[in-house]
C-alpha cells in the first residue's frame, strides 16, 4: 500500500552505542523500502564531534549539529523545527523498527487524528510496560506496575489508549508536535512524561500502537549522580506544574524518604553515593513552585 503521507524519523546521539545506532539506522532505512513511505531520517548529532557520521552510513541522511551538549528535549525541537513532512517518528538509537513499523504507525494515524502515538516497546518479547504509565509517588509505581504491566501484555487490540507516550518511539503530525513545542526545555529527563500531560490537558489522545512492534535496547545503564539528579529534578518539576501543591509537596517528602531507606538499605557504596544526589533537587527546589532549569 503506498502512503502520501511523509515521516521524517528524528534519532538523538550523544554516546550511542555505534553497532546499536547501526542497527536502528538499518531497520528504518528497511522500513521505508518495505512501507512504501516517503521521508528521511534525521540524525541529531548532540556532541558535535562528527561521531553520529562516522558510526553509521549516513547516505541519505539528514545530521544536524548542536553547537554545545543539549538535551534531549532541545535536539528533538531542532529536527521538528527543521522538517518539512507531515509526520514524525522520534525514535531511540537503541531501537530496531520492524520492517511494517512505518506502515502501521500511518494507519494508527489515520483512524486516531489528534493523537500522540507510541511504538510497541519490548526486549526480548517483553513489553517496556513502564513507558506508558506515568505516576507521582515511588510507592504507587511499585504497587501498580505489575498489575498495568499484565494489562498491557493481555491487550489483543490494534491500538490502546495509554497514560503516557515514550520518546524512544513517538509518533505524530508534525504541526501538532510543533504546536505542543514538542518538549518542555526545562525538562533535562522525563520530557515525555511532561509532554504527554500537556498534550492530554489540550484533548490530545495518547495511543499505543500494538502492532508498530519496536525491539528496544535501554542502553543507558549508567545511575551515576549526575542522571539522579536530572531524575529528582524532573519527578519533582511534574508534581509541581502537573499537580496540587499538597500533592507537590508530599511527593518531595517521599523522595526523600525512598532516598533515605535507598541508602541504608545495604546498596553498595556508589550507588549509595548516585542517591543521596536525589537530596540536593529536593533542597534546591525546598517549598518553591518552580525552579531554574536543572543543568548538569
């Protein structure tokens, strides 16, 4: 079936894994061929070293360039400002799209117009369940997540309306990712979180596409301080734009608690170290309603 809708697919690097960046390069390139879509992949190259054109083939590639290390959310920004097709498909550098994954994120589109829509995540056949829940509390992530993690395994249906969409694999029209920014600069982690409740504030549905089948790799193992931080900074930034401010302030007092019980629950020394990092977003942004932009 031939498409005339075109997608541009926007992949951020900054230390991808080059075999990694390989493989997801090929898999889109085999996605386009097999699809029958038009477009070109946009590679952000967010270390300005000309590392993303020496790991990959980049023929027929789009590389754009930061002039300094941004995050995410900016590189993003960037490709969306820069193209020029209907549709974009921000996906991870660890991620392999199946060969129909294009054609079944068009037809997704197609039935569901005002929507946000997210690729089907998995490793090693099980799905990614977290990158469609969002929470606010540690403790009410622990106690739904196997309980939404059955769910979503047990769904059988083509697309299912989900809490949040991932950025390893999201899917829309460009002018409406355009008119939703698409991400929150002040966000250094979970800018999809935030982007999802924005979008679900203005009426936009959040979808998973089941069949766009996407195998993803999480190579980001790394929990150093500096990755805490950003995530401390970011839990606390979305309780405070998203919810009450009891709620807010609450959610303080537990990461600090989860972060308390972390450290002395017989972690090893540097993980112990990465934690207590949580403590000083915690501090930094004490009762206030919002903070300075966390910068690493």
């Amino acid at each position: 079936m031939t498409h005339d809708v075109s997608v541009d697919v926007v992949v951020v690097c900054s230390d991808a894994d080059p075999s990694l960046l390989r493989q997801c390069i090929d898999s889109v390139r085999a996605s386009y061929a097999a699809s029958d879509v038009e477009g070109s992949i946009v590679l952000v190259d967010n270390v300005g070293s000309g590392v993303t054109v020496d790991a990959t083939d980049a023929s027929g590639v789009l590389v754009l360039r930061t002039d300094s290390v941004v995050g995410f959310g900016s590189a993003v920004n960037l490709a969306v400002a820069e193209s020029t097709s209907d549709s974009i498909l921000v996906l991870d550098p660890g991620a392999t799209l199946a060969p129909d994954g294009l054609a079944r994120f068009l037809d997704a589109a197609d039935h569901h117009r005002n929507s946000l829509i997210g690729g089907w995540l998995q490793r090693d056949g099980d799905v990614q369940s977290d990158a469609y829940m969002q929470w606010d509390f540690s403790m009410s992530r622990s106690r739904r997540r196997a309980r939404f993690a059955r769910s979503l395994a047990e769904v059988d249906e083509d697309v299912v309306v989900v809490e949040k969409v991932c950025g390893s694999a999201l899917f829309a029209d460009r002018k409406l990712l355009g008119e939703l920014g698409p991400f929150d600069l002040r966000f250094r982690h979970d800018e999809d979180a935030d982007l999802s409740r924005r979008a679900a504030a203005k009426g936009v549905v959040l979808l998973v596409a089941r069949r766009a089948e996407i195998e993803h790799v999480c190579a980001q193992r790394d929990h150093g301080r500096e990755l805490e931080r950003a995530r401390a900074d970011a839990a606390i930034r979305l309780t405070s734009y998203h919810c009450s401010r009891s709620t807010s302030y609450a959610q303080r007092i537990e990461l600090a608690a989860v972060t308390f019980l972390g450290v002395f629950a017989g972690a090893a020394p540097a993980p112990r170290r990465a934690r207590l990092a949580r403590l000083g977003q915690v501090w930094r942004w004490g009762f206030r309603r919002d903070a300075p932009p966390f910068v690493p």
